[in-house]
C-alpha cells in the first residue's frame, strides 16, 4: 500500500468533505480516504496497482473541487 496527500481547493464544510471522501472511496484500489476540511488535504492509502492518482484526482474534480 502507498500513501498520497491530495491538496484540495474548493471545499467548505461537511458535505464538501463527504462529497470528496465518497468520491474518493468508490475507486478500486483506495483502502482509506482521511479528508481534513480545515487543512484541506485528503490522505489517501492506496494500492498503487489498481488506482492511480491521476484517477484520485479526476474524481476529486468530477465531484467540483481543485486538487492542486
């Protein structure tokens, strides 16, 4: 398993953060999502063999937030 802190623009409370969290965990492959709302990060655990994090990142952005 590896580990990657994805830097999100955009969210703002509660729902943004399940929004991401969600999003997030429907990936084949994520194991654990960790979204910190205040910092705006997501730590993601992930097998880098079933997901990459251009996917995180494009299902971060489908849900309407900036990975930066």
């Amino acid at each position: 398993m590896e580990q990657v802190m994805l830097n999100i623009k955009g969210m703002s409370c509660a729902h943004c953060k399940a929004a991401v969290t969600n999003a997030l965990n429907e990936l084949q492959g994520v194991q654990m999502v960790e979204v910190d709302l205040e910092q705006g990060k997501a730590n993601v655990t992930y097998d880098a063999s079933k997901v990459t994090i251009e996917k995180m990142k494009e299902a971060v952005e489908e849900q309407g937030y900036d990975v930066v």
